[in-house]
C-alpha cells in the first residue's frame, strides 16, 4: 500500500494537497491559465475537465513543478514549486498524454531505470516492481520488449513507472486517449484501486464519461478560466436538466423546427445535426413534439452528462 494510504481518513478528509488562488500563467501576450483557484484534498480524486487549449496541461505542468507561474500563489505538498521544485517532484507520480517509454528496454527494466532517476535501492525495487507489475496485470509480459505491448498495456505500464517513488499525488494527463473502450475500462479499475488506497489523484481529460467515472471533484476549464466546480451530480444537477432529447429533423430543417417547437422542455440547443431539449421527462416532450405536428428523423432520449454542462456554460462542446 502506497505510504499516502498510512494516515488516518481524518487526516485524509481536512489536509490540503494542492492549493492555487489567482494561479496565473503567461506565454507573451498570451494567456494560457487566466487566475483560477482550487483546492485539492488528500485522497481526493480532482479533475480538470475542457477541450484542448483550454489550459489544463498548462496547469498540470505548474502543478508537476515543471512550469513556474507567472502571477498568483501555489502550493504542493505545503511548499512553493517555484522554490522547491526538486522537492516536490520526489512525492508525484506524472502520467503525461503521450507514453514516453524506453521502447528497446524490458516491462521490467523500464521500471528498475525510472526508480534509479529517484535514488532508490536495487532491493528495494525489485520488490516493488513485483509489486507493480501485478497492480498493471502485466507480470506475464515482465519480459518483453515494451515495443511489443498493445497500447493499453504501455498505458498501465506508463502509470505503473509513475508509481514507483511512492508519490503522494498520481498526476494523469488524458489517461486514456486513443485507448479502446475495454482499455479503458482496465485502466479505469486501476485508477479506481489506487484511489481506495488513498493516492490523491489529479487527472486532465476532455472525455466526460471519463471525468464522472473518476473523479469525486472537477471543475471545468475554458479559455484559461474555470467555467464551474463541483462534483460531476452537483454540477449537472446545477446546469442541466434531468434528461436532454435529442431530435434530428435534418440539417435544412433543423434550424426551423427549433422555432416552432421553442416551448418545449426547459431550454433548447440548435446543433448543425441535431436540437437538443433540456428536459426533466425527455419521452413527455418527444410526445409534445408530435402534438404539434413534426415528426424528427431520428430521436433519442438520454440522461443529461457533463457535456451538456459544458455546452451550457460555453455554448460549445467538448470536442469542438
């Protein structure tokens, strides 16, 4: 059990991991993290949810220490990463977006070399690797080439290296883009089993289904800014409806019958493929679409998820 898991759930409940108040950050001209301020808790498992560009790398990398800030305060861990960088680095476990495994290298030697960049013993890491392999269900692939595991393998090998110093926080960028849909459900579980054992975790993702498997608390980020907080219920409860039909007329039409059918639900949202009624009985206003004489192409009634939160709050989608 990682040493985050030793104290008690009091402890856990009350002790601030990361702390950021006007956390600003500037390329030139540009803003890319526009004074956005959170708190994450021990054990807490903290998300980042927006489209690319909307500053959640950014963060994540001022956050790993990697990044200074430009304007505001941070704190990791209690210290400051633009004084203490190396000192906080030795307590995270980094997952970046892309894997950066030493391909010619072993399952197992990937490992034993990631643990030596943090000093730790020969003994000791041959335990531990043991250890993480059967966390990664990858002990039968100890000995191949990392170059011959399929992509959710080198995903689960990549978080099993972030792990091996121990970290207090396990920092996730996207954990599963380009992953199959049982990949991520894999990867999923493991996540879930290191949060149990009180890892803090902070991941960044674009998917929603993701961020409401995962994560106990989000806020989403666009532009630079943090748009809304809360957990994935509260926030939908807050920005959505119960359930969303969607309806299709065709693209020519879509427009038009929007207009006619306005009354319907609690709100609308014109796609160019479909119109989207915000609704607390999605069937009771498909039955009041038919009423007034239009009959949609297609029509689908689903419970309401975060990206219609984002659509509310931005007027756009996540993969926009």
């Amino acid at each position: 059990m990682p040493k985050s898991a030793a104290r008690s759930a009091t402890d856990a409940s009350t002790e601030l991991m990361i702390v950021a108040k006007n956390l600003t950050k500037r390329y030139g001209d540009f803003v890319a993290v526009d004074g956005i301020n959170f708190e994450v808790k021990k054990g807490e498992s903290f998300g980042l949810l927006g489209p690319n560009g909307a500053g959640k790398s950014t963060t994540m990398k001022m956050i790993a220490s990697t990044s200074q800030r430009t304007d505001g305060e941070l704190s990791i861990l209690g210290k400051d990463p633009n004084d203490h960088g190396p000192e906080i680095r030795a307590h995270l476990g980094v997952v970046p977006q892309q894997d950066n495994l030493d391909r010619e290298l072993k399952v197992w030697e990937n490992l034993m070399t990631y643990g030596r960049f943090f000093g730790l013993k020969n003994s000791w890491l041959k335990v531990k690797i043991d250890e993480l392999l059967e966390f990664a269900q990858l002990e039968d692939k100890r000995n191949a080439k990392t170059d011959d595991l399929s992509g959710g393998m080198k995903r689960r090998l990549t978080i099993a290296r972030g792990l091996v110093n121990e970290p207090e926080i396990l920092m996730l960028d996207e954990p599963t883009t380009g992953l199959d849909p049982q990949a991520r459900h894999v990867l999923w579980d493991r996540l879930f089993r290191l949060k149990e054992q009180g890892v803090t975790l902070v991941i960044t993702t674009h998917y929603m289904d993701e961020a409401e498997q995962l994560c106990d608390r989000l806020i989403v980020m666009d532009k630079g800014k943090i748009m809304a907080e809360g957990s994935p219920a509260d926030l939908i409860r807050n920005y959505s409806s119960r359930e969303v039909l969607e309806v299709r007329f065709g693209s020519a039409r879509n427009a038009e019958v929007a207009e006619s059918i306005k009354a319907v639900g609690d709100r609308q949202e014109i796609l160019p493929d479909r119109i989207l009624v915000y609704s607390e009985n999605g069937e009771e206003s498909l039955k009041q679409i038919h009423a007034l004489g239009f009959e949609p192409l297609t029509s689908l009634v689903r419970r309401s998820s975060l990206e219609d939160v984002f659509l509310r709050l931005t007027g756009r989608t996540l993969v926009d």
